[in-house]
C-alpha cells in the first residue's frame, strides 16, 4: 500500500463545540485512511466587533501550510487597512495574497519546517522552502454587521441553509474551468485530462504551491496557481437557519443538498453539533480501505455554525450586500442515513 495511506483506519474524530454571539457552532476532523492529517479550520465567533470568521483549510503534501494559515490569517485581515475602513471584500482579498507572500519569508519557512516536522513522519518536500511544494486550499466565511463574505481558493466548500435548502457560498476554483485554464496556459502552463495543473494539483487556486507560481512576466494574479480568491457577498437573512464548511473528503461522499437536509434534522435532535459531524463521518468512512475510487479515503473537517436568535438580523435591511414523542436516549443511526 502507498505511503499515502495507512493499513489501519485513524476514525476517532477530534472535534469541538462552542457559543458565540448568536451562534452555537462545531468543528470536527478526522484522519481516516490517510497517513497524515492535513486539514485545519478557523473557529472565531467573536473575531472583531459584530464579526464572526470561519474556515476550512485543507492541506496538500504537508499539513504546514494549513496549520500556519489557521494561525495567520485572521490576524493579516483584522489588521489589514481596508478592513479597518470597511471594505472587507477587498480586505480578504488582501489578506490573502498577504499570507501567501508571507509563506516565503525565512522566519516563517523555518516555522513551516518546523510545523513539518512535528505533524509528520513523512519526508520533507522541499526542505528548505515546504510551501513550494505544499499548499492548502481555503473556504473562509466572515460574516460582518450581518454580511456574509465568503473567500474561496480551491475546492472546499462554505453552504447555507437557506429556506431549508443548499445555497452555495464558494465557488469551486478547478483547473479544468475554461477561465482557470485560460489563465494556466497563458502562464506556460498545462491542464491534464484528469484536471491537474501540469499533473500536479487538481485545484487552480491555493496558499502555497510556489512551483507554480514563479513565471517572472506574470503578476501575481495570473500565475498557473494564484491565491486571489473568489468572494461571494450574500446579506445574511431570517431564513438562514445554519451554515457548513466542508472540505472535499465530505463532499466527494454526500451531495450538498443532502448534507444541508441531514443536517437540519439532526439539529433538532443534538445540542452537540459535533455529533452530526461525527455521524456524517462514521457514515463515509469504511472500516476496510476501499480499493477503488476516492470516497472515503480523504481526511474530513466540517464546520457547523447555528445561527441562533433573529435578533441577530435586525440590521439586514439598512445594510447593502455591497458596503409529542420524547427524544429517544440513544439515536438509532440506522433510521437516520444522510440523505
């Protein structure tokens, strides 16, 4: 078997649940099959004043990226000066391409290493500079004044429950798309016919992966892999009941929909949300390592954010997008599959 996997499963979830302003929220990872956990998130419900910030970071050939960008972040935004003036998609923006430089400086590459070396037995690619070779993507919710700004690289995933009904936030950042591989080609690179960028990573957008980054008459934002993310700008309303953000070992497995409609049963049933993400794993992870296919095989986080009291939207109107029967003790997982 690969180095990539391992010969037993790793299925105890580490997760977490918290209270914030309005909201009650969980976060859960697990590492599955895969022989190291790369995956990170942001929990901040309390970010800045009338501001919460969230984040699914999965990571790619290391964990270090992921880990730093959980730590780093949040910090580049709040201090970030179109933050400071109220302009908060041009701040994530910003905030971005900030960490993504950042990445190559000398006090941060030897915390990379560092970061490297505590989280894996694995070689090291690329010693001397891991985020040349190793990256991660990002799905990051700031929700402001009650303003939704999702920031998106790559293909995790950040959903409403809107209505009772899946509306995407993020918009997947694929190699294949004709406007990410228009912008591969013109910077020397390629797309193979399994989507990947000069075969390599199968995402057009990330934090890191400085080897494809380093065509000198190009700008930063017309490289083969750029990290000028995509930002969806959404009023938050009454009738967004929750949120999740998701990185691809869920979505590979369960349909959005589907997940939003799980999801928003289970919420009646647990005051732990943790344990909806827990059950949703339990239900995609394979005790057996599957021979074919991807689905099961990933590392898996999933955030959950329950919006709690409407009176959290009574500014919603004057802000512009743009400026019977006991609950039974123990569950019975059988009558209640995702889906």
């Amino acid at each position: 078997m690969s180095e990539t996997y391992l010969k037993q499963v790793i299925d105890k979830p580490v997760s977490e649940d918290g209270k914030g302003p309005n909201v009650t929220f969980a976060a859960s990872s697990v590492q599955g099959w895969r022989s190291t956990q790369e995956d990170a998130h942001i929990c901040l419900p309390s970010f800045d004043k009338n501001a919460s910030l969230w984040a699914v970071l999965d990571g790619h050939n290391g964990a270090e990226v992921a880990l730093f960008a959980s730590k780093r972040l949040p910090k580049l935004l709040l201090d970030n000066k179109n933050y400071k003036e109220g302009k908060y998609e041009i701040a994530l923006q910003e905030a971005f391409m900030a960490f993504d430089d950042l990445l190559l400086t000398p006090d941060s590459i030897q915390k990379l290493i560092t970061i490297r070396k505590s989280y894996s037995k694995l070689p090291i690619i690329n010693a001397n500079a891991p985020a040349i070779a190793s990256g991660c993507t990002a799905s990051v919710v700031l929700i402001k004044d009650n303003i939704i700004y999702c920031a998106n690289l790559g293909d995790s995933r950040s959903i409403l429950c809107r209505n009772g009904k899946a509306f995407p936030l993020s918009v997947d950042n694929k190699p294949e798309d004709d406007e990410e591989k228009a912008r591969i080609e013109r910077a020397g690179g390629h797309v193979t016919e399994s989507g990947r960028v000069n075969g390599g990573i199968n995402v057009s957008r990330a934090f890191g992966d400085h080897m494809f980054k380093r065509n000198q008459s190009m700008s930063k934002k017309e490289q083969m892999v750029i990290a000028w993310p995509v930002v969806k700008t959404e009023p938050l309303t009454p009738n967004d009941s929750l949120m999740v953000l998701i990185c691809d070992g869920v979505w590979n497995a369960v349909p959005p929909d589907e997940l939003i409609a799980y999801v928003s049963r289970r919420t009646t049933k647990h005051k732990q949300l943790s344990k909806i993400c827990e059950e949703v794993f339990a239900q995609i992870l394979p005790k057996e390592m599957p021979k074919h296919g991807i689905i099961g095989k990933d590392n898996m986080t999933f955030l959950i954010v329950k919006f709690e009291s409407t009176a959290a939207f009574k500014r919603t109107n004057s802000v512009s997008p743009n400026a019977g029967q006991k609950q039974r003790a123990v569950e019975d997982m059988e009558s209640e599959k995702v889906g």
